[in-house]
C-alpha cells in the first residue's frame, strides 16, 4: 500500500493560467510545440495546393487543346475553373493557418471538416490513377501531389488535437471572452470591484435598538433610557 502511494504521482499542471486572463494574453503567449507544428504544415500544404493548381490548370489547357470538342469559350472556362479550385484550396489552408495560430476553436473543426473533403479529392485521384485514362505521366504527377497534400492534412490535424493544443485553444478562448467582457472574466463570475448591497447587523441581545439612546444619554424626547 505504502508503496503504490509513493509511486502514484499527480498529474502535470495545465500550460496556461486557469484564472481569469487579461485581453491580448493570447499575442504575449507563445504556441505550444504541437500548435507551431500545426501551423508549420498548414502552410506546407498551402504550397502543396498552390503545385496542383498549377498542374490542373497545364492538364486542362493540354485537353481543351487535344481532346475537347466544345467552343474555345468553354475551354477557356474549363482551364479557369481548374486554376480557381488550386486556388481555393490555397486560401482554404492559408485561412486554417492564419485562425488556428490565433487559438479560435472553430478554425480547428473547420479544418476537421475540409480534411474530409480532401479525402475526398483522394480518393477521386487515385481512382482516375488506377484507372489509366489520359495521360498516365500526367496522372502520376496529380496523384502524387494529392497524396503528399492528404498526407501533410492529417498530420496537420493530428498536432491540431493534441492536448497542449486544446490547452492552447482554451486559453484564447478565455482571453477572448475578457476582451469582450472585461479583464477579469472568468466563468460567469461579476467584474471585481462590485459588491451587493450590504445589511446592517441586527443588534445583540442587551444591546441599544436602532434610533434608542444608549445607557447613560439623555433620551430626544425626555424619556430615561432603558437598561
């Protein structure tokens, strides 16, 4: 027993104050390991997106060119509309980068969710990859970027829920709530400085009552004081 005792330990207190925070304590904290990586492959993947517009916008314009049937208005449309979706893709994670390296909770869910769209732009590569239609070095070329892009995602989102993380995203949501509130928000604690209003003590047995002369004073009104 004795010895289960000394060799259980306490567990590691929190990165951050639990207390209420000052707002801008977010600025004057410096990220965790786990969130400086996160934000690191963010732009990584940003790079990654910014590859791949340019390989969809030279794939569509070499199809237009060779294989489309349509008007040249329509291929010119077909090769913006590739390069807009690279470019999307290069806003999307640039955004990510930019909100989740300020500790804002729903920029961590949002890239959650946009992890799953590109899942799903994954899983549409590999299977035009496998497929062997059009140009197979082409192809290769697209599924490569893909996969290092989904890669670079996940351990992004990896590092984006580790727990220093969350600590992170918890104590710039308390500093962002006494930005909006006040210094001192804490919880749904009052703002120091306020007090209730304040009762007078009753007064104790054998003691004056309130407007009655004490012992030994001469009554208002020309009555003794009572005992």
């Amino acid at each position: 027993m004795a010895n289960s005792q000394q060799g259980w330990q306490y567990p590691q207190p929190p990165m951050y104050p639990q207390g209420p925070v000052a707002p801008g304590s977010t600025a004057q904290t410096a990220r965790p390991a786990a969130m400086r990586r996160a934000v690191s492959l963010m732009y990584v993947g940003a790079a990654l997106s910014l590859a791949y517009c340019l390989v969809s916008g030279i794939v569509a314009h070499r199809v237009t060119l060779t294989s489309s049937t349509h008007t040249s208005t329509y291929n010119a449309g077909f090769v913006v509309g590739a390069v807009i979706e690279g470019l999307v893709q290069v806003g999307l994670w640039l955004w990510m980068a930019w909100k989740s390296g300020t500790g804002r909770g729903w920029a961590r869910v949002l890239s959650t969710v946009f992890f799953g769209f590109l899942c799903v732009q994954f899983i549409i590569s590999l299977a035009v990859f496998a497929s062997g239609k059009g140009n197979p070095g082409t192809a290769a070329v697209v599924f490569i970027i893909v996969l290092v892009e989904w890669g670079v995602g996940l351990a992004a989102l990896i590092q984006l829920w580790q727990r220093e993380s969350s600590e992170f995203f918890a104590f710039a949501k308390r500093a962002q709530l006494a930005g909006a509130y006040g210094s001192v928000y804490h919880g749904h604690q009052p703002y120091y400085g306020y007090q209730p209003p304040g009762y007078s003590q009753a007064p104790q047995y054998g003691q004056p009552q309130y407007g009655q002369p004490q012992y030994g004073e001469s009554s208002p009104h020309g009555q003794e004081p009572q005992p």
